[in-house]
C-alpha cells in the first residue's frame, strides 16, 4: 500500500514456462476482474503483460497493413493489366502459398508468434512478384509469335531458373539466422526459407497450368506501359554510359552517406516505445516510474557455497548487506530479497510492529516462523 494509502500494489507470480496463449488468457481474466469490480483505475505492468500486449499491437497492426497491401497489389494489378486473371492468378498462388506454409508449421510444431506473424506478408511479396516475372517473359513470348504451348515451356525454362535463383539465395539468406543463438530467430530464418521455396514451385507448377486453360492473349500488360519503360530504360543506359565519372561520384558519395548513418544508429531502445502514443501500457508505466519506484528491474541470482541455504541466517545477513547498499542508490526505486521475506514474516509473527522488521535472532526461530507460515497458507 502506497504512503498516502490511494494505491495497492498486487503482485502476482506465475508459473514458468507459459506459451502466448496462456498468457493471453491471464491477462484477459485479469482486465475482466478490473472492470467487475470497477476499480477508478487499474495499471497492469510487467514482461509477460507487456508481451500480451505488444503482440495485441503488432498483431492489429500487421492485420491493417496487409489488408491495405493486399488492396494495392490489387489496384496495381489490375491497372497494369487490365485483366481479371492478371489479377486472380498471384492471388492465388499467395493463398496456396500460405496454405502450404501453415501446413508446414503444423508439421514441425511451430507456432505463430510475433516475428512469424509477417511471414506471409512476405510470401505476398515473393509470390507477386515471381508470378508478374513469369507473366513478363509469357507476355513477350507471345507476342514473338509462339503458339501458347510453346510460349509456356520457353518461359518455364528460361525465367523458371531466374526465379529459382532469387528464391533459392533467399532462402539461404534467411537460413544464415540459423546461426543466431536465439531460438526464436532460428525458427524465423527457417520459417521464411521454406516459405519462399514452396511460393517457387507452386508458382512454376501453378501458372503454366492455369494459362494452359486461358486464351494467349488473357495476359498481356497496357501497351503505353511499354513504351513508357523503353523511353525510360533507354534514357538511364545514356545516363550510365555517358556519365560514368558522375555515376561513379555519385555512388561513392551514397556510400559514405550510409557508412556515417550506420554509425548514427541508436540502438538504445526501450520496449515500452514499440507501443502507440496512445496505448494503455505508457500510461501504467508512467504511472508505476512516478509512484511505485519503477517498472525496470533488474535481477540477481544470488547461490550459497555448498552446505549452505539461503534461509541461513549467515547468508541472510551477508544478502542484508548488499541489500541495504543497494537501496541507497538514487537510480533503484525499490530492492526485494529473501531478507525482506524472512524480515516480513518476523514482523506478521509480532503482531506487525515496525520495531519487528528485522531478522529473527536465531536459525531456530527462523524455521518456526517460515513452518507456520507456510502451514497457514
């Protein structure tokens, strides 16, 4: 209880080793117990409600994003186009994609977390764009005059290997994660590399056989497109070839700009800021630093030599020790040990007297002290 008697802090310990959903659920509970019994005002803290709520945060936030991606590739498709298929065909192999994908998750017992959760966003990528390079070579194929079997088997082997290429050396860049010492990045990099390698062959699998059934000229991009990007790539190969010097001053200069940006990365970040303006979590952390000494804390593991426990009260009075040079630190807003454990129960044992928050004199009435304790409780 706070010293002006308006806050009481609760603190609840839980038990190790409890996956997202678990924890999602608490917290649920928790909030709902909140409004039931109508509390002015309730601030939740702590690294497992942080968690819950930041992939709350993420998981709304990635929802919105993709929806609004997934409406521009729609928009972009279909005004490069012109055609409804152009359009359904990477569509669907996304899908497919992701349908394989979640396949392959179950298989190897992954499960959706925070940094999986944008994994399909970028199989929509992958997908999008390996199935506008297959279109691009059909398309020019087509108009050379083949007929539509063999327009498919010339850009199946031809830019069937370009594409292989870049989602092969994706995938390896991703699978370089497997060396991080976090699990959670391992899974990561495997995650994606697996997903880039089936959005490559349902690709290469799915689209010669879709346009087997569609007529020739189903896909086919606007012909002004066309002669906008021949001007434009005509333009760059004179800029390139007759501005060599400029090129070359240009990309030195580009180089030395990132290089000295690289060093002005901060990289003295606080969990906290991955949250909205907004968000109920920089309130209760506010409100925890200006009144309860602080959400930030930092831990010691503290192990007796052999022979010994902690609820000795030699090593009891070594951890007061520390304990109490701690406490006198401006930066710690509050330090919790065994000390003000066994101190607690002494002072309960004595009625709550303040002259009783102390260490017990002996090890024996320690031990009755902790016995009946624990036997209350």
């Amino acid at each position: 209880v706070s010293t002006d008697l308006k806050t009481l802090v609760v603190a609840i310990e839980l038990e190790a080793g409890l996956d997202g959903n678990a924890n999602e659920t608490l917290i649920s509970f928790i909030e709902r117990k909140g409004e039931e019994y109508g509390f002015k005002e309730m601030y939740i803290v702590g690294r497992k409600y942080f968690e819950v709520a930041y992939n709350r945060v993420s998981n709304k936030e990635l929802k919105k994003s993709f929806a609004l991606f997934m409406w521009l590739v729609i928009m972009i498709l279909g005004f490069l186009y012109r055609s409804f298929w152009a359009v359904l065909l990477p569509l669907l192999v996304y899908i497919f994609s992701v349908l394989l994908f979640l396949g392959y998750l179950v298989l190897r017992g992954h499960h959706l977390d925070v940094m999986s959760n944008i994994i399909p966003t970028i199989l929509l990528i992958v997908s999008v764009s390996d199935v506008i390079h297959f279109f691009s070579k059909y398309e020019d194929n087509v108009r050379l005059g083949l007929n539509k079997r063999r327009a498919l088997i010339t850009s199946l082997n031809s830019v069937g290997l370009s594409i292989f290429l870049t989602s092969f050396t994706t995938a390896i860049g991703f699978l370089t994660l497997l060396s991080s010492d976090l699990p959670s990045m391992r899974k990561f990099g495997e995650d994606v590399a697996v997903g880039v390698l089936l959005t490559y062959l349902i690709t290469v699998v799915f689209i010669p056989f879709s346009l087997t059934y569609l007529p020739e000229k189903t896909i086919g991009i606007r012909t002004e497109w066309h002669q906008w990007w021949r001007h434009l790539a005509t333009r760059i190969h004179e800029i390139v070839t007759h501005k060599q010097k400029w090129m070359a001053g240009g990309s030195f200069l580009l180089m030395i700009i990132g290089i000295i940006g690289l060093t002005q990365i901060n990289t003295n970040n606080f969990f906290i800021n991955a949250f909205p303006r907004n968000h109920p979590s920089l309130d209760a952390n506010r409100f925890f630093e200006e009144n309860l000494g602080g959400v930030r804390t930092l831990e010691i593991a503290l192990i007796p030599a052999d022979g010994l426990a902690l609820n000795d009260l030699t090593i009891l009075r070594e951890i007061e020790k520390l304990h109490q040079y701690i406490a006198f630190l401006p930066e710690v807003g509050g330090v919790y040990s065994p000390v003000t454990y066994y101190k607690s129960l002494h002072k309960a044992w004595h009625g709550g007297s303040i002259d009783s928050y102390v260490l017990p004199g002996s090890r024996e009435e320690l031990l009755r002290q902790e016995q009946f304790f624990e036997r209350s409780s």
